[in-house]
C-alpha cells in the first residue's frame, strides 16, 4: 500500500469519526435525559410538590401548535400578595427537578407555575432546541398564567434562565422581574 492511499485511508476514517461525534452531540442535545416522576421515585427523591407539604393542583399545557402536551404543577403560594413566578428549568431538568426551587419561591409568591418543557421531564414529545423554540413554548405558557393586565416573574435556570431573559426582552409588558439563574442562551456557551 503506498503512502497517499494509507494518508486518504486516515483522512477518511478521521472525516467519518467527526461526523458521528457531530450527529452524536445534536441528538444528545435536541433529546436530554428525561427526569419527570419515575425519575424522581427512583432515587427516593419528592416527585410532587405534596411530597413538599405545598398545595398545587396541575394541568396540561399545549405547546409547539399544540402537538406537545407539557405537564404543569400549579404551586399556591404563601403570600396572596405576591407575585405569580413562573419557573423554566434548565436543559435537562423538569418540574420534578425543580421541585426545591419551586417550593422556596411559594414562600415569597402567590403561585409558582413549574412546568416540563417540550423535550423535558414528563412531556408528551417534541425536542430541545436550546432556546430556538423555547422562547415561544414560554411565552405561550406565560398568555395562558397571567391575569389579563397582569404581569408575572420569570424564573430560569441555565437554558431556563437564558429563555426566561429573551422572553422578558421581547414582551417587557408581561413580565415583572426575571430571576436568572447561571443563565445562557447559545448551545456554545455550556460546550
């Protein structure tokens, strides 16, 4: 074998390995691990906010045009006087995950809405697009959450975070105050 035929040999399998990392990464990106309720019972872990003590009551959100159903926990709040938070959790998280956050905001708020976004935790389907389509899915949450005139606090972390700022800057009239936990808004920041 000659030494140009062993070279495009090499250069071939190297072009190969970078595409399959490359198709690996956006597939594990677009469909992270999904940590709803089984997730949560299997490390012994509170998978409802009654597992908290807290009274919630939930109900479905339809994203996407309504092709995702997005599980949400409707939290009640100590303060009557508070605000309503509305808590996205970062890549990879859910409303199980955010459990804890959720149940420290109560404290403070009248309602904390905590949901799964499409491509998280218990939702019916759909993918992550790190933060392409998650501003609309928010955003759309959000117009069903508020009172008509109201405005309410978004709460993010990471991928939650950096969705929960865009959405704020693209409707400042909804939105009271943003919480903003380690955010980021582009796939690079995090890689």
């Amino acid at each position: 074998m000659d030494v140009i035929g062993l070279v495009s040999l090499l250069g071939l399998g190297l072009v190969f390995a970078w595409a399959t990392g490359v198709a690996y990464t956006l597939l594990t990106t677009m469909r992270p691990p999904r940590r709803g309720e089984g997730w949560a019972v299997a490390r012994g872990m509170p998978r409802t906010p009654a597992d908290l003590g807290l009274e919630f009551s939930t109900w479905e959100h339809r994203a996407r045009g309504g092709r995702v159903v997005c599980p949400v926990s409707d939290v009640l709040g100590r303060r009557p006087d508070g605000p309503t938070v509305v808590l996205m959790p970062g890549w990879g998280e859910s409303r199980v995950t955010m459990l804890l956050l959720a149940a420290k905001l109560a404290e403070q708020s009248a309602r904390v809405v905590v949901w799964d976004p499409p491509g998280h935790g218990d939702a019916s389907g759909g993918v992550c697009t790190v933060g392409q389509k998650e501003a609309a899915d928010l955003h759309g949450l959000l117009e069903v959450v508020a009172k008509p005139g109201g405005r309410v606090v978004l709460a993010g972390f990471s991928l939650g975070a950096g969705v929960s700022l865009d959405v704020a800057a693209k409707h400042p009239q909804a939105v009271a105050g943003v919480l903003a936990v380690a955010p980021y808004r582009l796939p690079i920041t995090p890689g």
